[in-house]
C-alpha cells in the first residue's frame, strides 16, 4: 500500500471486491462489463503471476486503475512490460491520479525486472496520447488486431469518441 501526497488517495493492489468498480471505470473507456464479469475477469488478472493490477482509491472508491503485464521477448533481454488497462475517473482527472498510477507500474514492472514499458492506446483518444507524451512515452509503432473467433469483431470501445 503505498500512500500518494495526492489528497487520500491510496495506491494498492486490486482485490476481488474492487469488481464493481473496476466495471465503472472500465466503462468510462467505452467498455460496458457487466460487474459479475468484471468480477470474472478480476480474478483471472489476479491469478496471473507475470503482471499486475494496481488501483487508485480516494478515501473508498476506486479512482483510477492501471494494468500491467510483462513477457520475455525475444528482441530484448529482459522482459518487457505491457500497460494495457490506464483509466483514471472522469471527475477525478487533471488532479495527478494518472501520473500516480504510471509510477507506481513503473515501480511493479521494474521489479519484475523489466526494463522497458509500452503501452497501446485507440487512435482517437487524443487526450490520452497528450497525457502519455508528457510523461516521457514515444510512439514508436502500430498495433494491429484481428480477431480469432469467425463472426466476432475486435474488441473496441462501444463509444471510441468518448475519453
């Protein structure tokens, strides 16, 4: 548990009863998860031992939440850490929330022994590439997807104009 200057807010590991809000915010990004499957999936990530999923709360609910996976890679020597969940609360944002959590997975994957951290973020959250760029991060390629279920689209976001 680690405790930000930021007024209240916590940084912790997430736990299962974290589920309901973990669909809130996850929600905010434009991916509607029931909180039952939230719940599902929590426990999925918390299982895992080659990643993390550290959430923000402020005096009890969850403001924000990072999660981060790390795999060995074949071009680099060390793994290499993935940030694939980055949210921070619509009403909370601007107070440093972001920047809290991004050190904070900094710290989890450095521990890990990563020595590298990348993220992928939608095209159209403008915002978010701002935010990313002031905190050190370069675009440094594409992602491209594709799904491997017939008649199922790629996961994207049910609103991708919305940030």
């Amino acid at each position: 548990m680690a405790w930000s200057p930021l007024r209240g807010i916590e940084v912790r590991g997430a736990v299962p009863a974290d589920a309901a809000d973990v669909a809130r915010l996850m929600g905010q990004l434009g991916y509607s998860i029931p909180p039952q499957e939230a719940a599902e999936r929590l426990a999925q990530v918390l299982r895992d031992n080659h990643g993390t999923l550290l959430v923000a709360a402020d005096y009890g609910p969850l403001v924000g939440l990072i999660a981060l996976h790390w795999a060995p890679m074949l071009q680099d020597p060390r793994p290499v850490a993935r940030i694939t969940t980055l949210v921070v609360d619509e009403a909370e944002r601007g107070r440093g929330v972001g920047r809290l959590l991004l050190k904070a997975g900094a710290q989890a994957a450095r521990q890990a022994g990563c020595d590298l951290l990348e993220l992928t973020t939608g095209t159209q959250r403008e915002e978010a590439h701002a935010f990313y760029r002031a905190q050190g991060f370069v675009s440094t390629s594409l992602r491209f997807s594709r799904s491997l279920r017939r008649n199922r689209p790629t996961a994207t976001p049910q609103n991708p104009g919305e940030e």
